[in-house]
C-alpha cells in the first residue's frame, strides 16, 4: 500500500504518546498528514505530555508544525465539526485512517454508522470507500458490548490493534513501550520502520 495521504484523529482515551510518536514518524515521510483531535482528546493530550493543543485548527496547526519542525504543507489540522473538510468525502478519501487512540464512544459511533462527527464521519468514509482503518482501543478490560463492536467492525476489514506491548524486544524506557506499539500500526499501514527491535532480529534482547 503506497500512502500519499493519511488521516490521523485522536480521541480521548489515555495513549497520548501513541499519537505523537506516530504524528512524529509519518511526518518525517511524504505522506501528507490530515489531522483531527477531539476535545476530549485535547484535554487528554495536555494531561499526559507536555503539548497543550489550543484555539484554531491554524493554530494547531503551528504548533504541531513547530513541535515536529516541519513544512506546515506537511500536516492539515481540522476541527471535529469541520463538515467540509476532505476527510468527509468519499471524493477525497485519504488512503488510510488510525484512530490512535480510540475510546470506546467513538469504537460505537464508527460501528453503528453515526457520524455524529468528523472522526466517525472520517471513518465511516473510509470503510466505504474500502481503505485501510487502523483503529487502537485503549481501554480495559473490554466489555461484551466492546468485543462485539470490534468484532462487527473487524468483520468489515478494520484492523483493531490494542496497545498491547511485547517486552522481548529490551524494555528501558517508556518510550520502547511506546515505539513497540507504534511500529505495529506503521507495519499496518505498510510504513517501513525500524523503530522497535523485531522478533529474531539481532539487536532483540534474548529469552531465558
């Protein structure tokens, strides 16, 4: 799968990290991003970094260009309202979508087809159009409510990957946790990546 465009949403579940380790390695490609956080999101990425995302989808664009030092043609930034923004047409589909992280309102929203706004519409465009939706559950433990939502979603081709983090590959940091997990979507989405040790490679840390 060759990507030139890729929609990236954040909810508010726990994993911000996640996020900006993915923003951080697909903008140092030249896929162009298409950026969408709720404000649950928002809240959630202020609690667990040192981002705080605020005012205008133009003045979240500025910051994520100037924390990531990029071209700012690299990164669209859209509200969750934003109705007229590519990511709501099937005319201007991007090539694949992640919702990293995925809180279980949202898991709902995308299964039952609501679009209630432009990460569920963003979604729901996606699976239509028959791309690749990655979505990252962050929650536990799941429900039977949720394990049959993502069982009707898996169903229709998403790609439902938890943060579930291997250890074998030498944990030291926070941060191996963080690029094991990421590195999982980036193989999702065909993105050759070498962040993350793989099974059976030299560089892993041996099992006793």
């Amino acid at each position: 799968m060759s990507l030139k465009t890729l929609t990236i949403a954040m909810t508010g579940a726990s994993g911000a990290p996640y996020t900006l380790r993915l923003l951080e390695i697909c903008l140092q490609t030249d896929i162009h991003i298409q950026f969408i956080c709720s404000q649950p999101g928002q809240i959630v990425l202020g609690m667990e970094s040192d981002l705080k995302l605020t005012g205008s989808p133009q003045k979240i664009q500025q910051q994520l260009t100037a924390r990531f030092d990029t071209d700012p043609s690299r990164i669209s930034v859209f509200a969750k309202d934003q109705w007229t923004s590519p990511a709501a047409s099937g005319s201007s589909v991007a090539d694949a979508m992640v919702v990293c992280p995925c809180t279980m309102g949202t898991l709902a929203a995308i299964a039952a087809g609501t679009s209630e706004n432009l990460i569920h519409r963003a979604a729901d465009v996606i699976i239509k159009e028959r791309k690749k939706l990655i979505l990252v559950p962050r929650e536990t433990p799941f429900s039977s409510i949720h394990l049959e939502n993502m069982l009707k979603l898996s169903n229709l081709g998403v790609v439902i990957l938890p943060p579930n983090p291997g250890f074998y590959q030498g944990v030291n940091e926070v941060s191996d946790i963080v690029d094991f997990v990421v590195a999982r979507i980036l193989d999702q989405l065909g993105i050759e990546n070498e962040i993350s040790p793989r099974w059976g490679s030299p560089d892993h840390s041996s099992i006793g």
